[in-house]
C-alpha cells in the first residue's frame, strides 16, 4: 500500500499539472531547500575547519598538560614530585618552563616581549625545528642563544635568512632585588645571539621569545623557581586520565590544565559560533518551509478532482491524506538530497583541491573539515521540518474540504 501511495505521490509531483504556478512553486520549494541544505554543511564544515586549523597551531606551542602554581608567578619544584611526574609511564616530556616580559635591543630597535625559558627537551615535544628559520640546533645546552617570533624579529630589525654575520639582541631583565627607578639600573643585560626565527601563528610569533631556562633564571634572580610543568603525553593517552593523575601527584595548590583548558574560551567560542549559525541557518530552512507548505496546499485544492477519483477506486480519505503528506515530504526529500550533495562536493572539492585561497592568512587556503555527525543533525532537522510543511497544509486543507 505504501508503494502505491508513493507512486501516486509522485505521478502528483511531477505530471503536467492545470496550473504551472504550481510547478513553479514546487521547483522553488525545492530549489530553496537545497541551497539551505547545501549552505548549513558548507559552513559547518568551515568552522570545523577554522577549529581545526586554530587547534593544530596551537598544539605546536602549548603542551598536553600545564602545571602552573594557584598562588604567585613562580614556584620551587618539589623533586620528590618532579621525580613522580617522569615516572609516570603515559609522560614523554616533563619541561620546567620561566615566563618574564622583558626588553629587547636591537641597533636603535626597541621591543618588549616574553621571554620563554625553556629546556632542550621543550624544543623537542613542539618540534620547533619543523617551524624555525635559521640553523639546526645541535645542543641547546652548549651555548646560550634566542629563538624570537617571527612578528618580534621583523620589529627588531632581523633578517635571519640573510644576515651575513650573527645576529645578537641585547636583552634587559627586571631584577627582583632592585625597584625600578630613574635614579636606579633595575635591570639585568645580556647580549645573545640569535639562532632563528620561529613562525607558528601571529599571536605567538608577536608574544615570545624562546631561550634557555638556566639564562633566564640568571638574570631574573630566581633560585630554581619555574614559572610551570609543560608536559607531553605520549600518543593516544587521554588528556583528561592523565590530568587527574598528575594533580593527585602535584596536590590541591596546583591549577593542572589540559590543551583544550588551557585555551577553554576560544574553543567554547568557536562551539558557540557553531551552535548559533546552525540554529540560525535551521530557521532559514524553516522559512523554506512555508514554500513547500504553499506548493502542497496548491497542489491539494488543484488535485479535488482527482482526490474524488480516488474515493471512487477504494482509497479512503486517511490514505488520500498521505498521498499529499508523501507529496510534501518528496519535495523535501529531493530538495535536501540535492543540497546534501552539492554541499558535500564542495567541501571535498575543497579539501582535496584548495579552490578558495585565502590572502595574508596564516594558511594560504579556506580550510573545511566534514563531520558526518554534523550531516546526520542536518538532514535530521530537514526531515523534522519536512514532516511538518507537509502535513499542516493537507490536514488544514482536507479539514476544510
């Protein structure tokens, strides 16, 4: 039985009808379905792309796990914990890290910055040698040297790909001892070479720069303190299993963060934007809607004849209903398989072929990520909607008739 009522459904839909207005009308119901269909995965998929991309840039500076101190910049290791941390059989890296803003010279160049002392193994867990301009580094703990942004270079005036002689900046610390003053020299200098040049994202490139934490602690005055652990797990540990497990070990004074805590509020953002243009696009789909509700209303006051035609063969009332009702969901259907299709296609298309570039970006194309969850929630509000601008305008229309 549904067989038949699906034929006759669809001998409705696409025979010659007495009125073309109706024919127009359904070719814009469907036509409109299927750019709003085709819009909510291009987008989705866009911002699943942007998160993506905004992830992976930051999972080349920020570690797994952050341990920072509830109370104060700085803290003093404990080695018992420390010791515990290693042991840890889920842990690669375990790198004690000093954070400070201090001044940068170059020339007659100024700049101030954060200097980020690190370990040889921090270079190691953020493969910066996959981002740097400049020579390999051999030995981090051979020499003392510094890793600026790529922003912090331009600003100071180096080229490190085609300086002739090695670069030096000068760099100006705060003493801890000492209250700056006019009548007082508060501040430490050092005059360090430049081994490179890293370029991640323009938010850090403009932020940091890198050198060796026993340099820092020198001219900061610090007595072994750290500013945090920044810790890396090995692949396919969960951060979240492995965070509990380090704050047991490291105890209630302690802030343990994983990636996705350590930048919370931008990824919440990035959901949130997600979540409002699904909604707002979904309401789009439901205006739609009203095309398809006009199209089957017209299409059941067209169809009377008909419908009488039907009574007369055998088919009660009930299932002339759902011929109509099946009518609306086809337009529907096609509208939304069409757009299915097409929105598909174009974020492969552009995931494959990087069609759409984009200009003075941190990547030379639009990115798009396809999540066939986010298809599935689609079509799942397509079909909700669909059910219900197909069967309002036959149940308003039957009962008046």
């Amino acid at each position: 039985m549904l067989g038949l009522k699906l034929f006759i459904a669809r001998k409705f839909l696409f025979s010659k009808k007495s009125h073309s207005v109706i024919n127009i009308i359904s070719l814009i119901s469907v036509f409109s379905v299927a750019i709003i269909t085709a819009a909510l995965v291009i987008i989705l998929s866009a911002i699943n792309g942007f998160e993506d991309t905004i992830k992976s840039l930051y999972s080349k500076f920020d570690p797994d796990i952050k341990v920072t101190p509830i109370k104060g910049k700085t803290f003093l290791p404990d080695d018992s914990k420390t010791k515990r941390l290693k042991s840890l059989d889920f842990v690669q890296f375990t790198c004690p890290t000093v954070e400070e803003i201090c001044l940068f010279k170059n020339d007659e160049q100024w700049r101030h910055a954060e200097v980020k002392g690190v370990t040889e193994d921090f270079l190691k867990m953020i493969k910066l040698q996959d981002n740097m301009d400049g020579e390999a580094i051999s030995s981090f703990d051979s020499s003392y040297f510094v890793i600026p942004g790529s922003v912090v270079a331009e600003d100071l005036g180096i080229n490190i790909r085609e300086a002739v002689i090695p670069e030096y900046l000068r760099i100006y610390a705060p003493l801890r001892s000492k209250k700056l003053s006019m009548q007082n020299n508060a501040l430490n200098e050092e005059m360090v070479p430049v081994a490179g040049v890293f370029r991640i994202s323009p938010e850090l490139d403009e932020k940091y720069v890198l050198t060796h934490i026993d340099l820092v602690n020198r001219m900061l005055e610090y007595e072994g303190e750290i500013s945090a652990f920044e810790i890396g797990l090995k692949l396919g540990t969960d951060d979240n299993m492995a965070r509990d497990r380090i704050a047991e070990i490291m105890g209630k004074d302690f802030n343990v963060k994983t990636r996705y805590q350590q930048k919370e509020l931008i990824y919440k953002t990035n959901q949130t934007e997600k979540l409002f243009v699904f909604i707002v696009l979904v309401f789009v789909l439901i205006l739609a809607g009203f095309n398809v509700i006009a199209a089957v209303t017209m299409l059941v006051i067209d169809k009377q004849k008909d419908t009488a035609t039907l009574e007369i063969l055998g088919l009660t009332r009930k299932k002339i209903k759902q011929v109509f009702i099946l009518n609306g969901l086809l337009i529907n259907l096609i509208g939304g398989v069409i757009g299915m299709v097409i929105g598909i296609g174009l974020v492969l298309l552009q995931y494959n072929f990087h069609l759409i570039p984009m200009s003075n970006a941190i990547i030379d194309y639009y990115p798009v990520k396809l999540i066939w969850a986010d298809v599935f929630k689609s079509f799942a509000a397509l079909m909700a909607i669909a059910l219900f601008s197909a069967w309002f305008p036959v149940w308003l229309a039957m009962r008046r008739s």
